[in-house]
C-alpha cells in the first residue's frame, strides 16, 4: 500500500471548467506518494453529473462517497490501493456560477478516532440537520452516530453556518447531541467549514480527528482587513506545537502570487504542492512543520469571498 500524509485529509484535487464550460478538467491537487490515483486523475475530465466531480456540479451542493465500491468511481481500485477510504465533493459558486469543484480524501487509520460529516441548515426552522457522513471502523462496528437536529449555536456545524467563518477546536469531547457513544470523547479537534450553493442553501462540513490522525498539520484562517489592502491570519494552529500561534501576520491582498491571496482573488481552492514556495508567514509555518502542500480554500458568501482556511498537509 502507498504511504500517505499521517492526516485525516489523505489528498485534495481541483477540477475547473474548461473552455466550452461543459466539462470539468484537473485543475490541481495533492496526493503524497499515491502515484497511480495522482496519475489516473490528471488524464481525467467529467461532464455535468459523471463522476463525484461531475454530481457535485449538477446537483450544486456537496456531497460525500462513503466508500468506492460503487461501479461509477472510476478510480476506485487507485482509490483502496493507496488507502483511501470516503471522500466529500464541494462546488463553489460565484454569482450563481459554478467556479470550480473541490474534492477531499480521507482515510481512518486503525485505532485514530476519525469523522467525515455533512450538515445542512433547514431554510424554514434554521435548524442544523446530519444529513451524511462516514466514521472510522470502530465507530462504524458501534451504534451508528444519531441523525439529530440542532439549533442555531448549540452545536459546531450550527456556529460555523451563524457565522459564516470556519470553526477550528482543538479540545473537542462532544455533547449530547454530538456523541458517538463513549467514542466522542477521545475525539480532540474538531474543524466545521460552512459552504454556501447556488441555491443559497447553508451546508457545513464537519470534519472530527484525534492527535494520532489530526486532520492537518496546521490549520489557518485569513480575514480581508476593512479598508485595507491586506489580509490578516485571524486564528492557527499548530499540531506540531499543540497550541494556537499569537503571532500577528499579513499579507497583501491582491498579490496574487502567494496560494492564500490567490485564493480570495479567484474564488477558487488553490493546491500549492511547495509551500515552502509561499510568501511570509505561510513559507515560514510550512517549513517549520515539514508540510508537504497547502490547500487553501476560499468561504463565499453572497457572492464574496469572507475568509480564506489554509490546511498546510
């Protein structure tokens, strides 16, 4: 089996449209040593609703692929030879216009408490619902994890959609209505990014690792500063140190140039496979864990773009 990043998150690709606007090709993406599945996905395109990619388009709003065993992944021999095991598919929209598609791959190592979640806010109640998901074997082998409603703020995913920012915990147990049975407890970070789709319906990602599988080695969020010309690291941290970094930092806003500012100016996720290539603070914390790329991803809401999470994997 190929040896992949020791996070959650295993690899990360990019499709845009091409040309025509009527297929997705490879745009970019990380995939650590898994040469064959990095091989077979560069030669690859999809038509609206082919593929994970291609779903994702049509139905312009997340999805999640709990294993590879149906017939219609193509890659799905790649995919369980380099160890993967679920994956989730998010389109980003801009003016109601499909900008690019976003995949992520994970994979639950033995004995590493892991959770790939789907939630969605009920556009009547403004209620949180668990829509979809996939956990780590033991989990899988215990009581399912309840499909539950939430209220606004009572939970993780319910904070992350109110505030329209990603929600970072570096001690999370779970409450009564985030608990797996005794299992949540061991569960330690715990990151819910909200999406937002053409529709304008309010979807989070939840995504719940322990320290023995983290789900990034550090995780970063950038702010544009009002009325300024620059973008400021509002929160980080740091698996490496185990702590969140106080250390100021900035970086031009429209200086294209580096993978965060890119991101904010395009609107579309940017997979930078030499991080240490990066300007400044990015550079600097990339090479300082030893961090193979840095996957910086774009929040939209009403059709700008509110901050930028930087995953250094």
């Amino acid at each position: 089996m190929e040896k992949l990043s020791p996070t959650f998150i295993k690899a990360a690709e990019v499709w845009l449209l091409d040309s025509s606007g009527t297929l997705l090709e490879f745009g970019s993406g990380f995939f650590g040593s898994a040469r064959r599945f990095a091989a077979m996905t560069r030669q690859m395109c999809f038509g609206c609703g082919e593929g994970l990619p291609g779903r994702a388009w049509e139905e312009g709003q997340p999805l999640v692929l709990r294993d590879f065993t149906p017939t219609n992944f193509r890659r799905k021999t790649a995919a369980l030879d380099a160890g993967l095991g679920c994956a989730v598919a998010v389109p980003l929209f801009m003016h109601g216009a499909l900008t690019s598609v976003l995949v992520l791959f994970f994979g639950h190592e033995v004995n590493a408490q892991s959770a790939l979640e789907l939630w969605r806010k009920d556009t009547d109640s403004g209620v949180m619902k668990l829509v979809d998901g996939d956990f780590a074997q033991q989990l899988k082998d215990a009581p399912s994890r309840p499909v539950v409603d939430v209220m606004p703020g009572a939970e993780l995913p319910a904070l992350a959609s109110q505030r329209e920012q990603a929600v970072f915990m570096e001690r999370f147990s779970g409450g009564a209505n985030d608990s797996a049975g005794e299992s949540a407890a061991e569960w330690t970070r715990a990151l819910a990014i909200p999406v937002s789709t053409k529709e304008h319906l309010a979807f989070v990602i939840n995504l719940i690792a322990s320290t023995a599988l983290p789900i990034a080695r550090r995780v970063e969020r950038w702010v544009p500063v009002e009325g300024d010309s620059m973008l400021r690291r509002d929160y980080a941290f740091s698996e490496m140190h185990g702590r969140v970094s106080e250390t100021p930092a900035f970086l031009p806003k429209y200086d294209t140039s580096g993978s965060i500012a890119k991101a904010f100016n395009t609107y579309i996720p940017i997979i930078n496979e030499l991080p240490a290539s990066e300007y400044g603070a990015p550079a600097a914390a990339a090479a300082t864990i030893g961090s193979k790329a840095l996957l910086a991803i774009p929040l939209i809401s009403n059709n700008r773009v509110v901050e930028v999470v930087a995953l250094y994997l």
